[in-house]
C-alpha cells in the first residue's frame, strides 16, 4: 500500500506519513480510549467512508500502532486496540486537543461531539499540580454520554462510563438548544451554573480548579461565578 512518502528525515514529516491521513487521528484518538470493533469505529466517526476507515486500519496495523485481537469474553468477534507504540501517541494527542481547543469557534449546525473525544478533552485539561496528593472521583454526564474522572493520590484515571463503586460527586450539564454535548460545553455550562449536583459542592469547585484549560484556551470562556 503506498504511503506519503516526504523524503525529509524528520520527525514530524516521520510522523505525519504515519498518521497524518485524513481520519488517522481520531481513529486513535478513539482507540486511545478503549479497544473498538470496526462497526464501533464506524458509529464513532460518523461520517467517515466505509473504505477510507479500512484503509485506515490497514495503514495503522502496517505502522505497527494498531492490532487485531480476540474480543474478551463475553464479547465475540474482534476488536481493533493501539499497540504500545500507538498508546505512546495520547501525550501528543492530548497536546494536539489543548492547542485546538484554544482555535474552536462555536459550533457549526450538523457538527456532533464525540464521547471518545470528551475523555481525551478531559485529560487534556487535567492539571497535575492542582491535584497533588487529591483523592476523589467525579461522573460527568454530558447529554447521553457519561464519562469518568477519578484522582488516587493525585494520579489520573479516566474514561467512558460511570465510576463503578460510585462517584463522589455526579454533575450532570444542562446544555443550551443547539450545545453539543462537549466537554468544552461542559465547562462552560459548569461556569454559568447550569448543571445539577449530587454530591458535595466542595468537590464541584475543587472539579473546576483541577480540570480548567490552560489561560490560552480560556479565553472565550465566561468567568466563574
């Protein structure tokens, strides 16, 4: 299968012949969050051409990011999961998402938010040194979806679903007429109060402090009330 070829020795022309095709990043961005059978990758990127996604697929397990396997039980079938090399790619990712959440405009009409990507918008807004020594587990719900954040001694873990023992605080967004359900909205509807609470108010705002985008992609955000 040919591939972009740069003929520069670079890293990042390196690395844009390996995933710098259309739709190659959001299917590890997708991946990144949890292993997918292609009819989920499908329904994920709505939108993307059934053989532009197999080509995809292709060019990344001939990358060596991606891999088939076995789906666990009680799945069956196969599911498609980034290898160690493709996992090495989140930090750029997350780096990727924070520089592009600081050059969104509103949303356009037709425009859809994806879960997988309001996981990665949440670790991409997940500030360390707030967080220090903080112990706590948030659910998020945004709309349909429902995503998770919990801290241990101020190490991260996050993802797709609810917190299985219970969230200590559970905020569920109450998004304006036309709002995708976006982490970014999220936030914003977070800061103008319009969300429920269930659980300690305390945790709300420590939430807000430790989960924030840096200043550069605040900048159109309203201010905290």
């Amino acid at each position: 299968m040919k591939r972009r070829d740069y003929a520069q020795y670079c890293g990042i022309a390196r690395a844009l012949e390996l995933v710098g095709e259309r739709w190659a990043l959001l299917v590890v961005r997708d991946l990144t969050v949890r292993p997918r059978r292609y009819t989920d990758l499908q329904e994920g990127l709505r939108g993307i051409p059934t053989n532009v996604l197999s080509t995809r697929l292709k060019e990344l397990e001939q990358a060596g990011i991606v891999e088939r396997r076995v789906a666990p039980a009680p799945r069956r079938g196969v599911v498609y999961t980034l290898t160690e090399v493709g996992r090495a790619l989140e930090p750029a990712l997350i780096a990727l998402g924070r520089w592009g959440s600081s050059q969104l405009g509103e949303p356009q009409p037709g425009y859809v938010a994806s879960p997988d990507g309001a996981v990665l918008n949440l670790r991409g807004a997940f500030q360390p040194s707030e967080a220090a020594g903080l112990t706590a587990s948030w659910e998020l719900r945004l709309g349909d979806t429902v995503i998770h954040a919990r801290l241990a001694d101020g190490a991260l873990t996050s993802g797709l679903g609810p917190v299985e023992d219970g969230a200590d605080l559970v905020i569920t967004a109450r998004f304006e007429e036309g709002e995708p359900p976006a982490y970014r909205s999220f936030v914003k509807a977070a800061r103008e109060g319009r969300v429920d609470l269930d659980g300690p108010r305390e945790l709300f705002d420590t939430f807000l402090r430790v989960f924030t985008y840096p200043q550069a992609c605040e900048r159109d955000l309203p201010t905290p009330r």
